[in-house]
C-alpha cells in the first residue's frame, strides 16, 4: 500500500470531464451536500463544444431542445438565437449554467486523470492526475462524453507532414484561417459536411477525401422565431415530459404510420415537407423507416434523387451517393454541403478508386496521384463511446483492468455501472441510448438516476454499488437483440466500433428511450434490481 492509500481524506466523488454530464453530476452531488470534484483536461468547460472548434460546428437537434430542462428558470431565462446553435453559443450557454449555478470552484482545469484504482475493502478510489497529485473518493463518475477522443488515422507520413495537420474534434482556439490555402480535408462524416462549406469559401483549393459518402439533408438553419419560442416556453415542462415518450426523446414531429400504409404519392409528398423542413425529423417520418429494410429504401431513393439534384455533375453525384441503408451511420445536417462540389476549386477523391497510401511532406498521395496541399483536415471521426473510458488505467476490484474486461467490446448494465468496478459510473455509457437520442436529456436522466443511487446508498448506508455480471450480461445481449431489429447494424459504423482500426465490433447504444427510461426506474422501484449493495466490509 503507497503512502496516499492511507490518506485520511476521501471525498465524496471524483467526476471526469466538465461536459454538460460533468456539469450536472457536480450540482447534483452539491445539493446532496457533497463533496465532489470535476477533473478537466480542457481549460474551460463544455466538452464537446470546447474541443470541437471548427468552422460551421453546430448542434444538430434543435436548439431549444438541445439544453439543460433541470431548471424551469434557467429554461425560461436563456434566449438561443437560432434553430441550430452554433458551437460558440452552446459553449456560452455551458459558461453560464456553470456560473449561474456557482460551480467553478468544483472543477480543477488543465488536469488529466491517468489511473483511477479501486481500493478493496476500503470502498473508496484512488485517482492519479497527470499532476502526479492523488485524489481518493467513493465514487468516479466517468462524465467523459461519447465521442471525445479523436480517431487519428494510421495514415503512413501522416506525423511527418511538412503542412499543418488539424482534428476538427481538436480543434485550435484562435481559429484557422485557409484563405489562400490548398486544403486537403479527409473524412466525409458530419463534421466534414459541417465544415466544408466555410473552408470552401476560404480556400484557394478544397480536395474532400471520400471513404464512403453519408446521407445529408438541409439544416435550413434560421433565427428563431420570438413567437415560436414563446409558445414553447410557454409549455416548456410539459414540452419535455412530452419528449420523453418518443423514440429518440426528441420532438421529430413522429409519425407513428408504416411508410406502406399510405400511397407511393403521399409518401413523397410527406417526404417532400419533411425535406423542406429539414434536419433529422426525417427519419420520423414513418415508424418504420430504420426498422424495415423495405421502408428505408423509399427514403433512400429520395435522398437519391436530392443528392442529384444538389450537383450539378451527374457521375459525380452518383459518388456522393451512399449504398448503406439511410440512417444506419447517424444522419448528417448540412448547410450546403453538396453545393460546394459545383465550385471549380472543390473536388472529391474517391478512396474506393484510390485509397491514400501515405501522406509526402505536403502531399496526401494516392495510388500514382499526388495532391499537393497546404493544411490536412482530419475529419475522420472519435473512437466513440469506450475510447475516452478505456483511455484512463481503470482498475476495479482484485486489479481487474477495464480495459482487459472491454478488449471483446463494451460491457455494461444499463450503460450506468460495469461489473467488477464497484462506485464507479457511466455517464451515457454503452448500452444507454446516448447518441441514439438527444444528448441533453439522456445525459440529465443518468445523472439524476446517479444522484439518486448515491442518495440512496447514503440513506441506507451502503458502502457500495456494483452490477450482478448475470444482469450485465443479460443486458448487453438485450442491447444487441433490439439492435439487430433495426438497419443500424447495416453498415461501418462508429456505433459499432467499425471506424477504428483493431476495435471490437459491438453495437454500443441502446435503441428506444421510452423503454430504457422504464427499465431503469425499474430497477430502482426494485430496490436496485441487478446490483449488489454492501455495508461496511
Ligand atoms: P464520423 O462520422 O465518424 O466520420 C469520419 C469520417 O472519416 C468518415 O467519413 C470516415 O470514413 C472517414 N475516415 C476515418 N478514417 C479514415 C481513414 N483512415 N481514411 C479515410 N477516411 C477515413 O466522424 P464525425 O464527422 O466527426 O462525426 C462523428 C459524430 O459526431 C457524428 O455522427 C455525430 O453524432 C457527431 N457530430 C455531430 C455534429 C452535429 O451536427 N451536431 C457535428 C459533428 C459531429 P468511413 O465512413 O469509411 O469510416
């Protein structure tokens, strides 16, 4: 035992990450009374939205549903400007929560967590911060995000490139100018379609490196309207309680027809008004349409017809034009996007055609091609859901590695609590609906599901917290069997790991919030049905 083990001091929880999980985890535990602390990387607050910085970020579900519903005034207090937020106002927004709800002095900035051990027979954690400090605590609380750490591809040159190299989801603070710039932007996914648009305006040459095309529709981002947003407010509570009851716990305006109990022109018309509306309610258009392979081919062959529309080249359309079923890698929200390949200085390399082979001084290099740029874009995505968890050396009981136990794919119960690792949580862990949802509510319905267990466990006096491996198994089978009725395991997705070289292919999220949202209060109502709680050892 080192000389910290021995420490006298333990607080209550360590929380990792001041993302909106970590803020709400903090003044949740603070209302209890507690003492907690938020260890950040970052220099600031806001997860996601301090590290994804490039230009055109924006949330993707609408802005007045995109937010904190905890607290009526704060709901009621704060004025989006747009349907679609941009990334420097979520950031505000995530600055003001913290302040207003006087969090600051609970968050330690510029400060990792490299290993987190739990200490059997003590019911406590030992942290280890890159500061060589150590923190012991009865809970950790991995509020970590889902997709925050960035998958850097194994590109050969690709570290020795004589040109900038920018991740969008690490993005610099001061901004990139690429006026005058020939720019190599590689990846295709949303924050490639966010992104292009404003690079193509900058650059003096934009060439997009394409692996596989995804389905984008119009944002039709706008100012929002002071009449709807009064509206709403004026039922922001009951708004919400609405939510809850959808699919995907967001308002998509849900249609609960199959997409065949109407006629072929009705079905294009409805897909007609959801396009012109834009974003991703089109996916509610029918109950249906990422569930029977049937239904998701109309829907296909409409973004078919949009997509070709949109470029003014047909071959090259027909490249911008996936084969995967729509849905089945999240659907991306655009602002032009396709509109930037009618521009003479923007092209599409096809990788399929010609896959990169290596990356030469200042050159992305193809087959025989050699594109000669002046900055690289890597747009190529996060190693999602487990990579910023297995990132830290997690030890539970016995010395149990989380990463041994995760190498064959993420196990967890519920997406809260993984077996073995007693008083540690997930914040939207593997196997909750987290990216198959709105993030804000499902990030607010584990806190408080946490904060309760952990009110719980200190009314009863219970030392600690850990799922039954059968319930966890049970769960995880239970996850996959409800994703294997739906086309999301249809294609090379990061819900499934696909993205990263030498990950497990597992389905990650859990599809349906109305069902999960039961089961979890469910197994509290049973006396947290699933886990084992003890007392004093
Ligand atoms: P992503 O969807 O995973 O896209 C990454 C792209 O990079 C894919 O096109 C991928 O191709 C490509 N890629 C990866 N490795 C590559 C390699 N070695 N060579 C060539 N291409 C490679 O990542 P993302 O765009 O950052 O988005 C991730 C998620 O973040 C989104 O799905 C969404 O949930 C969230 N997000 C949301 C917004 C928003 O609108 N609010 C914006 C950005 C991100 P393959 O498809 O072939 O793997």
């Amino acid at each position: 035992m080192t000389k910290a083990d021995k420490s006298d001091k333990t607080i209550d929880a360590v929380i990792v990450g001041a993302g909106f999980a970590g803020i709400y985890m903090l003044y949740k535990l603070r209302q209890q009374g507690l003492e907690a602390r938020i260890i950040e990387a970052g220099s600031g607050v806001g997860g996601t939205w301090y590290w994804n910085r490039y230009p055109g970020a924006r949330c993707d579900i609408p802005s007045m549903q995109y937010s904190y519903q905890f607290s009526e005034d704060l709901q009621q207090e704060w004025e989006w400007s747009e349907k679609y937020a941009t990334q420097g106002e979520i950031l505000t927004y995530a600055e003001h929560v913290v302040q207003r709800f006087g969090l600051a002095d609970g968050i330690t900035f510029n400060s990792r967590v490299l290993a987190t051990h739990y200490l059997g027979g003590e019911e406590r954690w030992r942290v280890e911060l890159d500061s060589g400090e150590e923190i012991h605590a009865r809970f950790v609380v991995m509020a970590t995000g889902c997709l925050s750490k960035p998958n850097y591809p194994n590109i050969e040159g690709l570290n020795e490139a004589s040109v900038p190299v920018y991740h969008t989801g690490n993005w610099p603070h001061d901004g990139v100018d690429f006026t005058n710039r020939r720019v190599g932007v590689i990846g295709t996914g949303s924050s490639a379609i966010q992104s292009t648009p404003i690079i193509a305006e900058q650059a003096q040459s934009l060439t997009v490196f394409q692996r596989t095309p995804n389905y984008s529709i119009p944002a039709y981002n706008e100012p929002l309207d002071p009449g709807y947003v009064a509206q709403l407010k004026s039922r922001y509570a009951e708004y919400r309680q609405e939510n809850w009851a959808r699919g995907f716990g967001a308002d998509f305006d849900d249609n609960d027809q199959s997409a065949f109990a109407v006629s072929d022109d009705e079905r294009q018309r409805a897909y007609e008004e959801r396009w012109a509306k834009g974003g991703l309610a089109f996916l509610a258009a029918y109950n249906d349409l990422v569930f029977d392979m049937d239904a998701n081919d109309t829907a296909r062959e409409f973004f078919k017809s949009k997509i070709a529309a949109r470029v003014d080249d047909p071959a090259l359309a027909e490249k911008l034009v996936p084969s995967t079923p729509i849905g089945c890698k999240r659907l991306c929200v655009d602002t032009h996007y396709y509109e930037i390949y009618n521009q003479a200085h923007v092209s599409l390399v096809d990788l399929n055609e010609t896959p990169i082979t290596r990356i030469e001084g200042n050159a992305i290099v193809t087959g025989t091609t050699r594109y000669e740029i002046d900055a690289i874009v890597l747009a190529t995505g996060f190693d999602a859901m487990t990579g910023a968890v297995m990132n830290i050396d997690i030890r539970g009981e016995n010395g149990l590695r989380l990463q041994d136990k995760w190498a064959a794919g993420p196990k967890a119960y519920l997406g809260l609590a993984t077996a073995g690792f007693p008083n540690l949580f997930l914040v939207t862990g593997p196997g909750s609906p987290s990216v198959l949802s709105n993030m804000l509510p499902s990030i607010e319905q584990h806190v408080e599901w946490i904060s309760d267990c952990i009110e719980f466990m200190n009314r009863h006096q219970h030392r600690s917290i850990n799922p039954d491996r059968d319930a966890e198994e049970a769960w995880v089978e239970h996850v996959n069997e409800v994703a294997q009725t739906s086309v999301y395991p249809g294609c090379n997705s990061w819900y499934l790991g696909a993205n990263v070289e030498g990950k497990s292919r597992v389905f990650m999220p859990y599809l349906g919030v109305p069902p999960y949202v039961e089961k979890c209060d469910e197994v509290v109502a049973a006396g947290y049905e699933g886990f084992t709680l003890s007392s004093a050892s």
